[in-house]
C-alpha cells in the first residue's frame, strides 16, 4: 500500500508551495491512519497525534528541497 504524503494548507491553501524564508510554520491534514508526520526525516517541530487528521510544523527548512 502506498504511502500518502500529508496535505500542506498552511500557508499555501494545498496547493504546491515554493519558498526562500527559511523560517515557517506550517500546518495541514493527513488519514487518520497515519502514524507519524516528519520534515526532513525527523520528528522536530512536529506536533501530530496519531489517529488524528491535523498537523503542524515550525522550524527552520534547510537550503534546497525538504521532504514532509
């Protein structure tokens, strides 16, 4: 079974989000059946509960592409 990746609608309303501020806070949905919500493979900054649909992140993205 495939794996989804997480909605982001925060600040980018779900669509594809690009950005050069390092600095974010970001939030969105994800299947209740979802154990664990990471950016950049770790759980830093995460607050998730699994068996929940809502997330959000802060942090700091790292220069390039990041991976949620």
């Amino acid at each position: 079974m495939a794996i989804s990746a997480p909605v982001i609608l925060l600040p980018s309303g779900g669509v594809s989000y690009t950005t050069d501020t390092r600095i974010q806070t970001l939030s969105g949905t994800t299947s209740s059946n979802t154990n664990q919500i990471r950016v950049n493979n770790s759980l830093s900054g995460v607050s998730y509960t699994p068996g929940d649909t809502d997330w959000a992140w802060a942090g700091s993205l790292e220069n390039g592409l990041n991976i949620i």
